[in-house]
C-alpha cells in the first residue's frame, strides 16, 4: 500500500512541477465561454462534448472564426454562393459553400464534402491555422501540420487518447483565440472584436484572461528563457481510507498524515525536448507503527520517460507526448497553450513585485484522472486501477520582480481522489484519499545557467 501512496504522491509532484500535461479532458468551461460569445453552439442535448464531430461542424466553427458567418447566410440565400456537395445539409450548406468558394475546404470527392465523416484532430489543426492566415505548402504540410501548430499553442487534448471529440474541438478552439495572426499584428479573438464579428462587451471577461496570460507567458518565458532551478518545500495534508481483500485478508483502513519535505527541482527546455530532475525529503507524522517515516525520493523526465526512485527502489514509466506538448507550451510562441485549463487569472501589485494567480477549472483534475490511469503499469503488476479526480481550488501563483525576474512559483493542490483496485488473486478494494498540498519554489537560477545532472538508467 505505501508503495502505490509513494507513486500517487509522485504523479500529483510532476504534474504540481510541470504546469501541463495532455489527456482526455473534459473543457466545460472552454465551451461555456465559446458559447457566450457565438463561437459555440450545441444542441437541445448540450454542448454533446463526448461526441466525434463531424466535417460539417468543423466547417461550421471554421466560418465562425473568420468572422464570415453573417456574410456566408446572406451570400447563401441571395443565391450568390452555392454549396457544391450533394450530402450537405441546409444548417452547413452556407458554410461549407463559403469555405469552398473561398478556396479553405475541399470535398473527398467532386460532389461529396464528407458531411457526416469525423473531424480529425489534423484537420481541423489546419482549419484553425488557416484562420489563423497561414498557408498550405507555404508555412506548413498536411504532415507537419500539427507540429506546427503545437508550436503556436495548439494542442489536442487527444494525444494520449487517439479519439478526437468536441471536447478536444472545444480546446483547440479556445487555444487559438489567444493565438497570434500569422501578420503579427494581434491575437485571434482581438481580431474577431476588431471585426465586428464579435461582441467587445460579451467577450470582455475573455478578452482580459487572454490578455493577462499572454501577459504573464511574455514574462515568464523571457526571465527563465524555458528553464529553472528551484528550491522547494512542500506541505501536505493526507487522509486515506482503504476497504477491500488482500491474501483471503479483510482490509479496512484509515490513516492521517502530515507530510512535510524540502528538495529541489530542475526543468530545462529546448526547442524540441524537455528534461526535469526533482528531489525530495520527506517525513510523515501519523505514519501506522512501525513503518518508516521519512522518504528519500526522485523523480526525472528525460526522452518522454519519467524515472521514480523511492527509497532504493526505481521506477519508470514512458509518458507518450508529455515533452512535446511541454516545450511547445513554454514555447515563447504559445500564448496560448494553457488557456483551457483556466478558471482564472489575475495581476495585483505587491510593493515592487507582480503577483500573478491562476485559479484552474476541472480540466487538470481529468488530466491527473488519466495520467494515473497507467498506475498498475507502473507498479508492474496485473489487473487495474481506476481512479477519478476533484480539484477544486487548485491554483498557480508566480511573483515577478521588479527587473521582470521570476522570484517564486507556488502550487497549491486541493485534492479528493477515488480509485477501485482489483490487482488479482484476490486484491481488490477501494481507497478513497483527500489532500491538501502547497509547494512553494523559490527560484535560483533560469536560462543557460540551469544544468541537469541524471542518474544512471541503464538498468532499468
């Protein structure tokens, strides 16, 4: 059992250090506001964010995105434009004709669009960077499309999943509002004000999240240059209670710990990888008698694989898309990348310094919900363990310096958690934890100065 509390305590570490992740999440709010200002429309059954959509409802959000949703109904029922595709249906018809008289979408075939095929998370990466005013062939391919736009700060939420849904179009979509033109000379939403073809005063409280994130994303990256050394302290409450079979055993459990612990992390950012190195020592008060109290931990990312050492023993796991998402959202570029994960943020003032706070929606709590969802691979043992995450009142807090220095990161992680075991042979039950943690980092070194050192893992 401490072993699977060690590597729950390790994911919710990494997660707390690295800001982001990427999973299947669910982006209630992203679509909430999308649909505040007209971007975002469901159905007498809701925003149906579980569902596959379709290549006429990304057309549909592609027009709404240019500004062109007026001009396209007017032109379509003036008779000006003409839907060329036999299986459009009158809602998409003055869309789709809009985008294939503009030349910004072409059919699977000459009178068939593929009205009711699923959108992919690659297709409608190059809608969303046509909006955008980049080009095919010009500034980017079909195959390189979504590196591309991971660079700008789009990426899906389906990298891990393999399944494109509308919450994942959602995502992306919100992503690129906060997303510069190709020109330079504003972010997409502004321009969609600017336009008219939003409403200033209903886009407001989204103007001033994006604004103050890109703000914020301006700061950080050019007084880290996408690296940092940290010192850190970490405050954990932590209650657990376990119910279940273990060797023809009943199990029926209930601890409480404060944890406390000091240590030190490490992330280093290049144009195409990331790598991160953390150490911890900690030591419990309500630990059951006769089990050790303190623990000497690890953990490192390094090639997409995250190590974790508790105590002698070592762990690995490889992360699929977690540095590649990583570097293109602390990308100077990606203004954008973290803008779904935001309930949100805020910039008060504090004597000399600048104090940014990001309250987060239920968003991460999901992505915490599927990065642990590999946790018996981790353990290296048979059967599985399902797991569900709250949030609630989680945050991020950065202060700036006077110079435009990063000073301090802090997280804090309020943190209710459900997970059903059944490992085999009769190991079954379910643990229901609580926690409340702060960690606090106290910046030391950014940039060129910030070096990783890792251990040997060659024997894993």
């Amino acid at each position: 059992m401490k072993r699977i509390l060690t590597i729950l305590f390790a994911t919710l570490l990494l997660t707390a250090a690295l800001c982001v992740s990427a999973s299947a999440s669910s982006f209630d709010d992203a679509a909430q506001e999308l649909s505040a200002i007209g971007i975002f429309k469901g159905s007498a059954s809701g925003f149906q964010l579980d569902q596959v959509p379709t290549r006429s409802q990304a057309a549909i959000m592609l027009v709404r995105l240019y500004g062109a949703e007026d001009e396209a109904k007017a032109a379509y029922a003036a008779g000006s434009i003409t839907c060329p595709f036999a299986d459009v249906g009158e809602t998409a018809a003055p869309y789709v004709a809009w985008l294939s008289g503009k030349g910004l979408a072409n059919g699977v075939s000459a009178d068939s669009f593929g009205a009711a095929n699923p959108c992919t998370d690659k297709a409608y990466t190059i809608f969303l960077l046509r909006a955008l005013g980049y080009k095919d062939n010009e500034d980017f391919t079909t195959a390189n499309a979504q590196e591309f736009g991971a660079a700008l700060g789009l990426f899906s939420a389906s990298a891990l999943t393999g399944t494109f849904l509308r919450d994942d179009l959602a995502a992306l979509t919100y992503q690129a509002l906060g997303c510069d033109l190709k020109d330079g000379s504003t972010y997409l939403l502004d321009s969609l004000i600017q336009s008219g073809a939003i409403d200033a005063a209903a886009a407001s409280s989204l103007t001033e999240k994006i604004e103050t994130y890109r703000n914020l994303q301006d700061v950080t990256m050019e007084a880290m240059d996408g690296s940092m050394d940290a010192d850190l302290d970490v405050k954990a409450g932590f209650a657990y209670s376990l119910k279940g079979q273990s060797q023809g055993e009943t199990l029926d459990m209930s601890e409480n710990m404060d944890i406390t612990g000091t240590g030190n992390v490490k992330v280093c950012t290049t144009e195409d990888d990331m790598e991160m190195a953390m150490t911890l020592s900690l030591k419990a008060e309500g630990m059951p008698s006769g089990e050790d109290d303190t623990l000497e931990m690890g953990m490192w990312l390094k090639d997409g694989v995250m190590y974790v050492r508790s105590g002698e023993e070592m762990l690995k796991q490889e992360i699929p898309g977690l540095a590649e998402i990583y570097t293109s959202a602390m990308s100077a570029k990606a203004n954008a990348a973290l803008l779904p994960f935001l309930k949100s943020i805020t910039a008060k003032t504090s004597g000399t310094d600048t104090v940014y706070a990001m309250a987060l929606n239920d968003a991460l709590a999901n992505t915490m919900d599927s990065l642990a969802s590999d946790l018996t691979g981790l353990m290296n043992v048979p059967g599985e363990a399902k797991m569900n995450f709250s949030m609630d009142g989680s945050a991020f807090t950065y202060t700036i310096d006077k110079d435009g220095q990063l000073k301090n990161a802090a997280v804090v992680f309020n943190m209710d958690m459900g997970m059903d075991m059944n490992l085999g042979k009769g190991e079954q039950g379910t643990m229901e934890i609580s926690m409340k943690m702060d960690m606090n980092m106290d910046v030391k070194a950014t940039g060129n100065d910030v070096k990783i050192t890792f251990p040997d893992f060659s024997e894993l």
